[in-house]
C-alpha cells in the first residue's frame, strides 16, 4: 500500500500575489485568503479551520482580517515544522502589518513562508 503524502499548496510569487491585489483592487487578496486557509486546512488535516467562513468574516468585518493574518502566521509555523524547518514566529509582525494597512505586505511574507513549506 502507498503512502499517503501530505497535500501540498501552490507556489506563488510573492510579488505577483501583491501585485495582483493591488490591480484587482483587493479581490485577489479574498481569493489568496480562501487559497490560502483551504491549503491549510488540508496540509495541516485540522477540521476546524473553515476557508469559507473566514472569507465571509474578512469581507463583512473587516478588522477580522487583522485576527485572520496573526491565526494563519501560527498554523504557517505549524505546516514549517511540520516538513521539519523552523518555524518563522512571525505572527505578531503580521498583527502588527495588518493594524497599520500593510496587509499587502502581510501577503508577501507569509506567502514566502508558505512556498517553502510547499517546495519542502
């Protein structure tokens, strides 16, 4: 019987992902979001995570968009230790990115980090 491998997330340019949500007008960063947490979810097998439910709270409330970057800097240091690399701690500069607008920012690094879990 085969082994059973993890499923792993798209590669993105972190450059081209803040590029695009600044041409889209910050459509691409609710598509990167729902991307981002359905990867997650199924890279990490944690049922609680809910990549629709987040999408919707990050579009009628938008302050849970600052809660979301600092929810998913942890479970990206979760998915880095789980391919044994060291995880970034880079939650509370999400947090602290998000609070002052640079959400675009937030997308860059964590979409770094998520590349290297994905290319791992």
């Amino acid at each position: 019987m085969a082994e059973q491998k993890d499923p792993k997330g798209k590669v993105r340019s972190p450059a081209f992902v803040i590029i695009l949500a600044i041409i889209t007008c910050g459509i691409y960063y609710l598509i990167w979001i729902y991307n981002v947490a359905k990867e997650l979810k199924l890279f990490l097998n944690k049922e609680d995570l809910n990549p629709g439910l987040d999408l919707l709270l990050c579009i009628v409330c938008p302050p849970f968009a600052i809660y979301w970057v600092y929810k998913y800097g942890q479970l990206i240091d979760e998915a880095l230790e789980k391919v044994k690399l060291k995880p970034e701690d880079n939650a509370t500069l999400y947090l602290v990115l998000a609070i002052f607008g640079f959400i675009v920012v937030d997308m860059a690094i964590m979409q770094s980090s998520l590349n290297k879990v994905w290319s791992a």
